[in-house]
C-alpha cells in the first residue's frame, strides 16, 4: 500500500519515469528495503524486473496527495491570448500549481511545455480536456 500522505512517503519515486496516482507503476525493494516505484512501462523497470535479485511487490496506491509532478506538451494554433488562457485554465479552472512554463512561438504555432503539481491521473485527463476546448490548441498530453 503506497501512502502519499505519511511523511515521508513509505515509498520513493523515481525520477526516470515518475509514476503518480492512477498511473500502472511496479515497486521494487531496495537493499535498504525502500520501495522504489517505476511505470509499468518502464525500460528501467523492465531492466530490474529480469535481474537477479530485485524483489518485486504488489503496490497499490492508498489516500491523497496533490504534489506529483507531472510535464505536459501542449501545441496549436498561436493567437492573441492564448497563453493567458492556458493558465488561467490550468490556475483558476483546474486550480492546479504550474511550477514551470516555457512558451515559444513560430508563425503561425505555438509551443508550449509546462509542469505541474497534480494528485491523480485523472486530474491530468481533466485537464488535457479543457486545455484541448481552447481554441487553438490542437495538442495537450502528458509526455512524463
Ligand atoms: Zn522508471
């Protein structure tokens, strides 16, 4: 049972894939009997799943926590405005914290990275939702 919500965590994430809530993840037992967590799909996970030696466990994910850092992409059609409504959609409709954003322009498109702080996958489905209702934006998922 992961526990978000104990302090700390009975669990370690791991930077190469950073699973969050709602996400198919693997814990692996460390030698110092930590429970390190990948994706499923994890070519590191993968690795560790065939060496000798790594114990898997059965996790599953217990309480709430809204501090998982998650990167999306999102991409359009560049008009007037449209930066300012992609975060208020993010901030003020999702209420979600933006902890960074990089936004750049061609003619014609823009590009836009951003990362946020989330509890679930289903937060972030919501959400590439919303984004993907503004006009314009004709791109928005989660890349890690
Ligand atoms: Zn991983």
């Amino acid at each position: 049972v992961l526990l978000p919500n104990a302090t700390p965590p009975n669990y370690r994430i791991d930077s190469c894939c950073s699973p969050i809530p709602g996400d198919d993840v693997l814990g692996f037992v460390s030698a110092d009997e930590q429970v390190i967590l990948h994706k499923a799909d994890c070519p590191v996970a993968m690795k560790l799943k065939s060496s000798y030696g790594t114990r898997l466990v059965a996790t599953r994910w217990e309480g709430k926590a809204d501090n998982f850092i998650v990167t999306l992409d999102i991409d359009g059609i560049d008009r007037k405005k449209i930066l300012e409504q992609i975060t208020a959609c993010i901030s003020s409709e999702m209420e979600l914290n933006i902890i960074n954003m990089n936004f750049t322009t061609e003619p014609g498109v823009f590009h836009c990275t951003t990362t946020l702080q989330v509890d679930t996958t289903d937060t972030v489905a919501k959400l590439c939702k919303k984004l993907k209702k503004i006009k314009g934006v004709k791109f928005a998922k989660r890349t890690s």
